[in-house]
C-alpha cells in the first residue's frame, strides 16, 4: 500500500526520468498537474472517511476515470484560452494517474481497472475484491497497525523528499 507522499515520489521520479529521457525541462506548471495527478486517485478517501463508505480503489482507480479526467482537463484549460498548454497538462496529470495506478498494483492487491467490474489487476495476478472485505478504516487491530506501519514509512518517504529538495535549495524554510 502505497500512501501521498509514496505516490508524489513516484510521480516526481517519473517527471524526472522523462527530463532525462527527453533532455528538456518540464515545465513548473506542468510540475503541478503531474503531481496533483500522482494523488488525485486518492480523493474517495475523502467520501470514505466523511461518509462513512468503502469507496476507496474503486472509480478513481479505473481506466474510466483516466480517461474522463484527463478529458475533463483538456476541455477546461482549452476553454479558459490556455490551448497551447492544454495538451501538455492533460497529459502530465494523466501521467501522474498512471503512475498512481501502476504502484497501487506494484504494492497492493491492485486495482480495478475497468470499475465497476471489481476484477482487481496486480503484477501479481488477478483477483476479486469484496467491497464488503474491511479496510483499514474499520478492520482488525492488526490490519490497522500494518496501515499504521505503512503510513510511517510515508512519512519518512515524504521527509526524505522535503529535505531533499531543502538540500538542493529548491524550497525555503
């Protein structure tokens, strides 16, 4: 289970190795779309922990909603007069949903792909995922402490990044 600062590592990697590959420079707009797309599938922890639902990989981890939001980009960004940019964008926020996507099915039991079929799709094979199996909102102890372990291991991810980008001068204090 990959959390925030794990999917915004993994999208900055990306955006990195595609500098490199392409030797240009993303641009720091571009940067943001990328990065807000490597988080955004996680937005329906939103609806589970207000509404009290299990929503979580469901719709915003399918092949749907890359396509519909991505789409949905395009056509606002073409709309506010920014055209030139409206590809480039689109494409970067969709970028960052795959790779989302791609270290959910790395690091998780996966993901359903073409929700609302719930045949959930991992590099380590197929499977069915129950809706009604508990999450770790409202599973076993040791469910919750193993989701208690990963999150500190994002943090430390996350810290790793700041102090990185601090060492680099990028950010200040």
């Amino acid at each position: 289970m990959t959390f925030a600062f794990g999917h915004l590592t993994g999208a900055w990697l990306f955006g990195k190795m595609t500098e490199w590959f392409s030797r240009k420079k993303i641009p720091l707009s571009a940067w943001l779309y990328l990065l807000l797309g490597g988080i955004i599938s996680d937005i329906d922890f939103l609806l589970d922990w207000t509404f009290k639902t299990e929503a979580h990989r469901t719709f915003t981890h399918s092949l749907i909603f890359l396509m519909v939001s991505c789409f949905l980009v395009y056509v606002v960004l073409f709309l506010l007069n920014k055209s030139k940019e409206a590809k480039l964008f689109s494409l970067m926020f969709g970028s960052g949903i795959v790779v989302h996507i791609v270290l959910d099915m790395l690091f998780s039991q996966g993901v359903p792909l073409f929700w609302p079929n719930l045949l959930h799709f991992s590099f380590q094979g197929l499977s069915y995922f129950d809706p009604a199996t508990p999450s770790c909102l409202n599973g076993s102890y040791e469910t919750i402490k193993h989701s208690l372990r990963l999150a500190v291991v994002d943090m430390a991810l996350g810290t790793a990044w700041v102090f990185y980008f601090a060492l680099r001068k990028r950010i200040k204090f």
